[in-house]
C-alpha cells in the first residue's frame, strides 16, 4: 500500500559531507516510511527516495524533465510520484526488512553525521 501525505516538508537528507535540506513529501510504502525528495541534475530530475527516521538514501529514481511537463498541478505531481513508488514498491518487496532496518538505523547516521535535524513543514501560499 502506498500512500503520500500532500503537505510539503524540509527534509533533511544524509550525504556524505553531512546533512542537506531538500523540499520534499513524506511516503509510506508498505511497512517503510520514507521520503521523495526531487532535485534536477542537467536535464534529469532525480527522486531521491530516503529513509524519513534517518534521512539515510534508499535509492534514486532518474527521470528526464520531460517527465515533468504533464505535473502542472501539485495533484498530478503528486500521481507521477504514487506511480514511481509502485517501482519503489516492487524492489522492497525483495528487500529483507530487518537487514535494510539495520542499514538504515538512525544511530548510524547520528554517528556518521550528528543529531538528525527536525523536518518541518514548509509554508506555502
């Protein structure tokens, strides 16, 4: 089952040179909660889909910006981003849940990056 929860938010994501904020929306896919975060590199848009308990990468769904044309409205985006988690979907399926838990631990990233910051709602008009 998936489900996205509509309301923006500034989601901190675990890099490898620290923390990084990126504007993004809060996912539950199955039994893993997450987050989907786009950002563009030249003319691909990458979801970055993270861990929402420790910011930590799951995986990074590239797409071409013309992918976006069609998403001219919040709910159409909002579709695309239900349909590429169906993809998400399928590969955690094959996933061991408690092995990928224990990469994803929260202490790890602590460790490696310091106290996670708070996500926050991001006010828009």
């Amino acid at each position: 089952m998936i489900t996205i929860n509509p309301q923006e938010y500034k989601i901190p994501l675990a890099t490898k040179k620290g923390w990084s904020i990126g504007l993004g929306y809060v996912a539950k896919v199955n039994d893993y909660d997450l987050t989907i975060v786009p950002f563009r590199v030249g003319t691909e848009i990458n979801l970055q889909i993270s861990d929402l308990k420790t910011g930590v990468g799951i995986m990074r769904m590239p797409m071409h910006i013309l992918e976006f044309m069609p998403c001219d409205t919040k709910e159409k985006m909002l579709n695309m981003y239900s349909v590429v988690l169906m993809d998400v979907e399928e590969i955690l399926e094959k996933q061991n849940y408690s092995e990928l838990r224990e990469k994803l631990d929260k202490r790890l990233a602590e460790l490696l990056f310091g106290p996670i910051p708070k996500i926050e709602k991001e006010v828009t008009e």
